[in-house]
C-alpha cells in the first residue's frame, strides 16, 4: 500500500507540473458549461478514496480545482457522485472503509493488491472486506504485465471469482526521469502482454483499465482474441483532449466492442474530473443512447454479475 500511494502521489504531482502536456484550458469550458445528465444510472468501475493533501496537489489542473481539507474533498466527492446518478463505484484507496460507512450501498470495496500477502489478500476476500482486486499496478515497478512473479494474484483472482483490474495504459509525461517511477515503461502498456496470462487463467474475470491507451490497435487484437476481456476508459476520458478520447473510442465501439467497454472516473483528487468524463461520453456523436448506456452501466453491472434486483433498485434510483 505504501508504494502504491507513493506512485500515485508523484503520478498526478507529475500531472500538475506538466499539466501543459494536456489540452490546457479545455476542462475550464468544461467546467463553465451547464451539466449533463443522464437519464440512467453509472457504474464507476474505477474510483478512488485517498487524499493526497500534500503541497502541489491543491493546485488547479488545467482549470481543476482540488479541495484543500479531507473533509471538503469527501464532500465534493459525494456531491459528483449523486449529480451524475452514480449508483455504484469501485473504490480503492486508504478512507475506503469510510466511505463505505457513507453510502455502503454504493461503495463496492477495492484492494489495489499488488505486493501485498497473497494469504492476507486470500482472508480479505473470502471474508468479503474486499470485492474486487484493483487498482492493481505493477506497470510502475518495471513490471510486465505477464510477468510470472504476478501468478499467485492471477490465480487467486480466478480462484475466488474476483473482478481484476489491472493498470495497461498512460503514467504521467516524463515518468522514467521522476524520482520513484524510474522503472515505468511505456512499452509495458501494450494489452498483448497479457495475452499468456489469459490464457493460463481463463476464466479471470480481468478489465484492463484506461483502455491501454495509447495502443489502440493492440487493444482490439486482445479484445478480439480474448471474449471474457473488458476494459475501462478511466482517465482516458477527461485528461486526453475531447478529440483524441472520442478517437479512441469511436474505434473501439466500431470495431464492435461497445458491449465490453465500461465507464470510470479513475478520480481521487479532482471530482469536477466526473462531470468532464460523463459529458465526454454523452458528446459522442456517433455513439447511440443504447450503446452510451451500456458503458455508463449495463456493461459493467453484467461484469460484476449485478443480481436482477440490484439491477432493478439501481435503474430506480
């Protein structure tokens, strides 16, 4: 736990102080513009609790603001989350346990995993204190994700039955030459290194999160490959410019995947991030209202083999 916070904290420092990387100013017409919402309800496959509340993260992004109390930033959180109609979120992260005493019924808990005991981890889930294995990240140690030193989590993933998540996709511009994240590879984002792994563990229930951007080819190839494969478009959805995430996305529901492909936020900062994420999709042009509400939920609640009557309180809320 101790590195994963310390990779993220330097993930979105790195963010802020290269925040000129990004489209600079487009979450600030974001953020003037009227709100969006939906007529059904989100699932957000990829939520996080931690406060970072260290200097340069309270900082504006590109127009962002972050809150700069724990308490304000728990406030605004929950805020987003009922604005947007999220009904669910997939959440990691150090205050998880608080929030579940907040909205039990929407917070499904989530243990980042990587490094951590896998008897431990094994105790966790069958005792229910956990219900999906995420944000898992050996990306930022140097590791690929087939890596062999990473079977005993396949196996146990697939041995309980519990959702996986794994990071495939962007760290911060530069992140090689940031102290703490010399041994982040762009190349280890490639969703082809997971190929092996899939096939040793057939039945793990696996989503790669941010989509693997930037390798979108390679992406569908997986997707093609491997039918029990889905993805998330976290991150991807609000930090890239508006026309670059609706690139990728249109290819990927093109190629005929729009029924694998599951909304997240990836936000534990920023929640103004939820409201730029949710309205990059429903400005999709060539996406119908049927295929924006299969990512915003049907796609997921199938995924996490949501009950009929969960399904049903949720469409109702």
């Amino acid at each position: 736990m101790a590195a994963y916070l310390m990779y993220k904290n330097l993930f979105f420092t790195c963010i802020l102080l290269l925040g000129s990387y990004f489209a600079v100013g487009q979450h600030v017409e974001h953020l003037k513009s009227k709100d969006q919402k939906t007529k059904f309800p989100i699932i957000d496959m990829h939520f996080h609790s931690d406060w970072w509340g260290i200097p340069g993260m309270v900082e504006s992004l590109s127009g962002l603001k972050a809150p700069r109390t724990r308490q304000a930033f728990v406030s605004e959180s929950f805020e987003y989350l009922k604005r947007y109609r999220i009904v669910r979120a997939v959440t990691d992260g150090a205050y998880t346990a608080d929030y579940q005493k907040i909205s039990p019924g929407l917070i499904i808990p989530a243990h980042a995993s990587f490094g951590s005991p896998i008897d431990s981890l094994r105790k966790w889930f069958k005792n229910g204190n956990y219900a999906v294995m995420g944000e898992f990240e050996p990306q930022y140690a140097g590791i690929s994700p087939g890596d062999s030193s990473l079977e005993p989590y396949y196996a146990l993933a697939e041995e309980l039955d519990v959702p996986l998540g794994i990071h495939v996709g962007l760290g911060p511009p530069g992140a090689p030459y940031i102290k703490g994240m010399a041994k982040y590879r762009m190349s280890l984002s490639n969703p082809l290194l997971l190929e092996d792994v899939l096939v040793r563990h057939p039945n793990m229930r696996l989503y790669v999160m941010h989509a693997g951007w930037p390798f979108l080819d390679e992406m569908v190839g997986l997707l093609y490959a491997h039918p029990q494969v889905y993805i998330d478009i976290a991150v991807i959805s609000w930090v890239l410019p508006r026309k670059e995430f609706h690139q990728y996305l249109q290819r990927l529901v093109e190629a005929g995947y729009g029924k694998r492909i599951m909304y997240g936020s990836d936000e534990m900062q920023w929640a103004q991030s939820i409201k730029i994420s949710v309205e990059n999709i429903l400005s999709a042009s060539f996406m119908t209202k049927v295929q924006k509400e299969d990512i915003f939920y049907n796609n997921a609640a199938r995924f996490l083999r949501l009950s009929k009557d969960d399904i049903k309180k949720d469409k109702q809320q």
